[in-house]
C-alpha cells in the first residue's frame, strides 16, 4: 500500500460538526429491521463543515410510535407530506432529498465517543415542521442506541 504522508495533516469529514442548523442532503437510504423487529431507514446525510470540508452524519427513521414525530419532520422538510400522510415511506423516496437540520453534539457512551445527532429536521424557514404548539421541552434525539431494537 502507498499513500501520501502529507494528507495525514488534512481533516477528515468525521470530525464533529459544532451544534447548528445545517444544509443537509440524504446521499444514503437503506431500507433496515432492527435488531427487534422495527422497520426503519438508515439515512446517511451529508453536509459542510464550517471550516469548508464534506461531513456526514447518520439519522435513522424508525416505525414505531415514540419516534414517528421524527419522520413527520423529516416528510415535512423535505416535500414528503404525502408519503408521511399515506402512512408509507420507503428509502428510495428519501434517496436525494434535501432539507435543513438542526444537529446537536450527542455525549458518548458505551465506550464510544461523542456523536452528531439530527434533533430536528426543518423547514426551509428554520422552524420545525413537527411542531403545531409551542414545545415547553425539546424532544430527546432518537439515535439507533435509543430505537427499541
């Protein structure tokens, strides 16, 4: 194997982006089970760094009832409204979509370090499509770790 010594000094697009709204684009949608059944879609996301450099970050839309809020924003923000309201997305439907995401530092656990996470997924007026009354408290982002799988 070869390689450049001289790219080692670059940054990656797995550093952690700080905690903002960002311009996001689905690269990745994969149709999954989880581990105890749920149907759900991985989706890889993709967006800039501050400092100017790709970045991705993994959200995944998970059938079941605590986690359906998601979904709602994720169809909202990104043209879906029919698929959330015909109660049938699928991977393919996502597959290119654009929106805009409020993304947050998650605290590392389980022997793993700190993570990107999607609290929200907005529309393009920075609200949350989600939300018809104001919130008195944030949803907690549901991460694959939090799915009941």
């Amino acid at each position: 194997m070869e390689f450049n010594p001289e790219d080692g000094a670059t940054k990656s697009g797995f550093e952690l982006l700080p905690p903002g709204d960002y311009d996001i684009e689905v690269i990745e949608s994969e149709e999954r089970t989880s581990q105890k059944g749920n149907q759900m879609i991985a989706l890889t996301l993709q967006t800039k760094h501050p400092d100017g450099y790709e970045s991705r970050i993994w959200d995944y839309l998970v059938s079941v009832p605590a986690a359906v809020f998601k979904i709602k924003m994720f169809c909202d923000a990104t043209g879906l409204t029919k698929h959330y309201e015909g109660g049938k997305l699928t991977a393919k439907d996502c597959l290119g979509k654009k929106a805009k995401a409020r993304v947050i530092v998650e605290e590392g656990r389980d022997g793993f370090g700190d993570r990107n996470s999607v609290a929200e997924y907005l529309t393009s007026s920075g609200v949350a499509p989600a939300a018809t009354e104001p919130a008195t408290t944030v949803p907690a982002p549901v991460g694959e770790s939090d799915i009941p799988f």
